[in-house]
C-alpha cells in the first residue's frame, strides 16, 4: 500500500515538472518569437525562492529604464534605515520663542494625520520662528523632465513640505474651488489654455470648462511654506536664517509603514523622493538623495547581479538603468528580511488596488507587484502567487515600444496567467 502510494505521488511529480517545464518553454519561444516580430525590448525572469531555481531568464542581465520600479529599491533603502515613526518636526525652544525647522517629511497635510504637529504648533504661546534652511541639492532630479514641472506626478523636492507641494484647484458653480486657499488670488479663468502653472512663478490657469479640477506643484519656499503654515494654526511664523548655533529635537510624527504603502500602492514620487532625503539625513547628516543611494548600495546591496545606474528615489530619471535580475535579487533579499504578509501588504494588488486596480483580476488575489511607467516604457516587478499556492518572484520589463501601453499590458497578463494556472 505504501509503495503504491509512493508511486502516485512521484508520478504526479513527473506530470508537474512536465506540464511546468512545458509552460517555461512555451513563454521562451514566445518571447524569442516576438523578438522578431517587435521593435521593443523586453526582459523577464522568473524565479522559485523556496527551491531556489531560476524557472525563466530572458534577457534578464539586460538593463532597462525601470521608471517607477525603482521605488522598490527606495523602499527597501527607507525600510532598512529608518526604523522608528517618521520624523516629522525639527525644534528648539527659548524662553519666549520656538524656533522649527523642516525635517523632509512628506506627510504634512497630504493625507496622512497631521494632527499631532498642527496641534503642537498650535498649542505653542510663544512666537514661532521657521529656519529658513535648504536640502543639499536642486529642488528636480537629475534626468527629470524639465517640461513636466506643471504635472501633479513631479512635485518639487524640499526640506519643509506642506500639502505634498500640490496644489488642487477646480471651478464649482462657476466658482473657483482652491486647497490650499491661499493660492486663490493666483488662479486665472481662461477660455482655453495649454499651461496650468508659469515656469518660474506661482500663477496659474484653468479653463471655464474644466469640470476635472487640477493638481499642480507649486514653487516652493520656506517663506510660502511660512505663510501656508501660518494659515493652518491661525497664528504668525517668520522666517529667520539658518545659524548651526540650535540643539534640535525632533518630534515624531505617524509610522513609516503608511509611507511606504501609499508610495509602491499609487506609485508617489513626491513621497519616494523625500524618503531618500530623510534617509541621506539619518546616514551622512545631510540632505542629498545622491548619497542616500550611494549609502545604500555600498551597505545594503553591494553583491547585486548587474551594478545599476540609480540616481534617484521616483523613477522619474530616464538616466536609471536596472537589470531584471537586480529586481529578483532584491525581491528575493525582501522576502527573506519581512515577514511575508507584511511585505506583501505594502503592494498594489491585482484586481484589487492601486495601480494594478484594472489589471489581473481573479477570484483570489495573484499579483502583487510594482508597475513603473514612462512614455514608451512598462515594467511590473514582484510576486506571483500560483493556483497551488506557490510564490514565484518576477520581473517583466518593456522599454523603447510605439505601440500602446495597453497591449504590452495586455501581453504581460496572459503570460502571467498562463504561470499562474500551470506552475
């Protein structure tokens, strides 16, 4: 009985890695196929971690321009170094003043709870006074867009942030609709108009007819960050310059973990680039993105596959260049570090969430993975849970097509549905 028992069991392992092995060579000659048919590059691998067996690599040494997959190597740069709840507030107090500083948290107003600052600022009897002090580096990235400064998905970076350095605007009943108020006396009514923002000033436009609203960055300062917040706690703060004379404490704010969730589930850059300010701050006392990711890949990832060209915390940068199987060696490196329900909660979710919300639906959850889009480029990285239960890492990367983003989307879910039913 025992044996025949064996028996069954090892030939169903036969049927598996028979029907497994005939799945990975049907998506290589897929892909070897449409390589002479398309003018685009691709790159995937596949790989089990529980048996540690790479299931699929093609062209997974290649690098490719990740845009926003790049966040994953952000969030495990944040996750390793920023233990504690967010670090919201630098301050001092004398006996008749407090005096504040910015700390590059994103939180402030932009959706997350705010309260515990506006209260302690609000509470506060004496004069306020915010320092007026800089990050160590240029308010854009290197390699952004300079054209897209009008677009809600490039805020500026910088060390005070309020509203996520956004501001939202829309016409109701004919009305203008502003958060915050105080950009109200800069909006222009117009017929028609092919900008929302000025280059180099905080005036804007909207056309009558918009019904959509808009949500556009604003130039940042620490005056106007002064007058915003002031306008909040219905009391003064003034500006004063920077001195090194101050012991600062540092008031804490939310947990870190909402971050990280609102950035790879709606895929945040504003929220990605600040992170990597507050890391480069906690690392080397300064605000420098470019050290933040040096830090990192000396002391987090220095056995990567391919050595990545990284020079920022968004993706934004068309200079990044990452290989597809730097991706699964830093899924698999979060996988082994988080726990997996943990790990998997930060993610947007096939069918379910964020920008996966359209794609990969099913009965049961399958994809939970980081898209990273640019014009002409889209990646998906992350985990596949299978029809069996077996979780598989994954990196699918596109770069350089002219054909839709929806039918190289459309391509990827069929060769992940097809690993999903047969693995």
């Amino acid at each position: 009985m025992l044996n025949h028992t064996i028996k069954i069991a090892y030939l169903l392992l036969i049927v598996f890695m028979i029907t497994s092995c005939g799945t990975a060579h049907k998506i290589k000659r897929n892909f070897k196929k449409s390589y002479k048919e398309i003018s685009y590059f691709k790159g995937f691998v596949l790989y089990n971690p529980k048996i540690k067996k790479e299931l699929i690599n093609y062209n997974g040494e290649k690098y490719f321009t990740p845009a926003s997959n790049t966040k994953l190597f952000t969030f495990y740069t944040a996750y390793k170094t920023l233990k504690d709840s967010v670090s919201s507030l630098a301050y001092y107090k004398t006996q008749d003043s407090l005096i504040i500083k910015g700390t590059a948290d994103p939180s402030l107003l932009y959706g997350f709870d705010s309260s515990k600052i506006i209260d302690f600022l609000k509470n506060e009897t004496n004069s306020i006074y915010l320092l007026d002090e800089y990050i160590d580096e240029a308010p854009y990235g290197s390699g952004w867009a300079w054209g897209d400064y009008q677009y809600y998905y490039m805020p500026e970076k910088n060390l005070f942030p309020i509203y996520g350095n956004i501001v939202k605007f829309s016409i109701v009943d004919s009305l203008i609709n502003v958060n915050p108020t105080y950009f109200k006396q800069k909006i222009t009514v117009l017929d028609a108009t092919t900008i929302a923002r000025e280059l180099t000033k905080n005036i804007f436009y909207i056309e009558k007819d918009n019904t959509q609203g808009n949500e556009v960055p604003f130039i940042t300062s620490n005056q106007l960050t002064a007058k915003l917040l002031s306008e909040v706690i219905q009391k003064n703060i003034t500006v004063i310059p920077t001195s090194k004379k101050y012991n600062f404490k540092i008031l804490k704010g939310g947990s870190y973990n909402n971050l990280y969730k609102q950035m790879l589930v709606v895929s945040d850059n504003f929220i990605a680039e600040q992170l990597m300010l507050q890391v480069s701050k906690e690392v080397t006392n300064s605000y420098n993105v470019k050290l933040a990711i040096e830090y990192s890949l000396a002391n987090y990832l220095s056995n990567l596959p391919q050595k990545p060209r990284w020079v920022d915390g968004s993706g934004l940068s068309r200079y990044n260049l990452f290989s597809p199987n730097d991706f699964i060696f830093l899924l698999e490196k979060m996988l082994n570090e988080i726990p997996q329900q943990q790990l998997l909660s930060y993610f947007p979710v096939g069918g379910e969430s964020g920008t996966l919300k359209n794609w990969y639906g099913n009965n049961k959850p399958f994809v939970f993975a980081k898209s990273g889009s640019l014009s002409n480029n889209y990646n998906l990285s992350g985990y596949l849970i299978t029809k069996k239960g077996t979780l598989l890492i994954f990196s699918y990367m596109n770069n350089h097509y002219k054909i839709k983003t929806s039918e190289v989307k459309s391509n990827m879910e069929r060769t992940l549905k097809l690993i999903y039913n047969h693995y």
